[in-house]
C-alpha cells in the first residue's frame, strides 16, 4: 500500500484534499495506522481520484459524486446520468450567454447615454389615421400585429402620408408586461370606411410636444423614457396627453438592432 503522501504525488492530489476526500467520506483511505494515524492507500484507488477528477471537470459537486461512487452504476447508466449533465450544462451556456449579449446591450446603451440626445419641443400635427386597437398578450406580438395591419391597410387601398408618420400608444393605466391595451396609428391620406379591425378617424395633434430619440432595442425604452419625464419636470412642463412611440427604422428596414431609431414623443403644456 501507499503512504498518503506517495499516494498524493501519484494521483496529483494534494494530501489536504485527500484528508478532505475522507472526512465526507469521498474517498477512505484502506488503512490508518493506530500507531501514528498515517493513512494508507491501495494502488487501485488512484483510478477513483481520477474518475472524482474527471466528474469535477463535468461540473458535478463533490455531493454528486459522492453518490454517483456509492450507486455503482452501470456504464449505461452513468451515459444517461452524463447526458443528463450535458443538457443541463447546455442550457447555462445559453442562459450565460444571453447575460453576456445583455451586458453587451447595456454598456453600449450606458456609452450612448454619455451622448444622451438633447429633448427638444415639437408640434405633433393633426392626422388621418388608420388604427388598430388591441389587448395583446406581450410586447413580442406587436411583431405579428404591425404586419397584419399593414397587409390589412394595403388590401383596403390605403395609401400612407409621406414623410411617413406611425406610432404606439398604450392605453393602460400602468406598465404592463402581459394583456397590454395597444393602439397602432398610421397617418394616411384620406379615411376609408372601418374594415376587418382597422378604424379610421382624425387624430387632433399637439401644439407641443417633448421629443427625444432612442436608439436600439425597445428593450431598453424605460432609460429614454426616464431622460424625457426627467427634461420634462426640470423644465416645469406638465404632461398632457399619452406619450407616443414613433417609429422611425426598425425591425422592417435595419436588420441590427443598433441601428433601430425611435422618437419618444411626450405631449406637454
């Protein structure tokens, strides 16, 4: 047998971690001697510090382990608990990874915010509008609906104002994430009779208006959002109408996210 010290210097373990492997019953040695306490170890248990060595750079906690060694498993077994590993281990790479592209996201948000766009005043004007009004069930459908609608408009003979003028406005009391009351609005040239969803009116504008511009994801509005609300009260203006998302290039004509421009329109007195 060996000495714990011969033992360590074979299997590249260190003679604490050894005396570790023992206390949690890990790994026992074959022998202590009751004379000095020395631990001995047979030859054959290098082959287990090295199949714990292997399990650790899987990602398996020392607890794992442990009952891996102490079920025995089957080589059919143990491929299925390793697959079980590999799904899970899988899975938070991508988790990671989404932190990463989120991190990613924020400090250029954070490096655009050092060059916040200025707020200036606008006049909203009086428009024809194609509607659409719709509690939907997440942001993300907002990606079905404006097509529909679009697809809806052109069969009906709808012809859009030029410079174009779209936006959002949201109807609820509060924020919500979920069951979201939606307003599309598309300036067009004349009214059509209501069709399939689609109402057309005249929308009154707003002799002024608080305007600032977002660049990216409509993930991060609420920091655009804040900057706006902000000018607005150290200006001492008062909000007077519901806060408008115009959508200027997006998802339709940029395929990076960078490079989407949205002007947040707040109307004030």
């Amino acid at each position: 047998m060996l000495k714990i010290g011969e033992f360590s210097k074979l299997c590249r373990v260190t003679v604490k971690t050894l005396r570790y492997y023992d206390e949690i019953d890990l790994l026992k040695p074959d022998l202590i001697s009751r004379e000095n306490g020395y631990r001995f170890y047979r030859p054959e248990k290098l082959a287990a510090v090295s199949e714990i060595q292997s399990l650790k750079d899987m990602g398996f906690s020392l607890e794992e382990i442990s009952r891996i060694m102490k079920d025995r498993l089957t080589p059919g077994q143990l491929i299925i608990l390793l697959s079980e590993k590999q799904k899970l281990l899988e899975e938070n790479i991508r988790s990671e990874q989404k932190s990463i592209e989120s991190i990613e996201t924020w400090k250029k948000e954070l490096k655009k915010e050092l060059k916040m766009e200025k707020v200036t005043i606008k006049e909203l004007p009086d428009i024809i509008a194609a509607t659409c009004r719709k509690v939907i069930p997440d942001f993300n459908y907002l990606y079905t609906m404006a097509p529909e609608m679009g697809r809806k408009m052109g069969e009906q003979g709808a012809v859009c104002s030029e410079p174009p003028y779209c936006f959002n406005i949201y109807h609820d009391a509060e924020c919500r994430d979920r069951d979201i009351d939606v307003e599309i609005v598309e300036a067009v040239v004349k009214k059509l009779p209501d069709t399939d969803g689609i109402v057309y009116k005249e929308m009154k504008g707003h002799k002024r208006a608080a305007c600032i511009y977002h660049r990216g994801s409509y993930e991060n509005f609420g920091r655009t959002y804040s900057a706006v609300f902000r000018w607005i009260e150290e200006n001492g203006l008062e909000i007077i109408g519901q806060p408008r998302e115009s959508y200027i290039d997006g998802i339709w004509n940029r395929e990076d996210q960078a490079d989407w421009l949205t002007e947040i329109q707040v109307p004030v007195k």
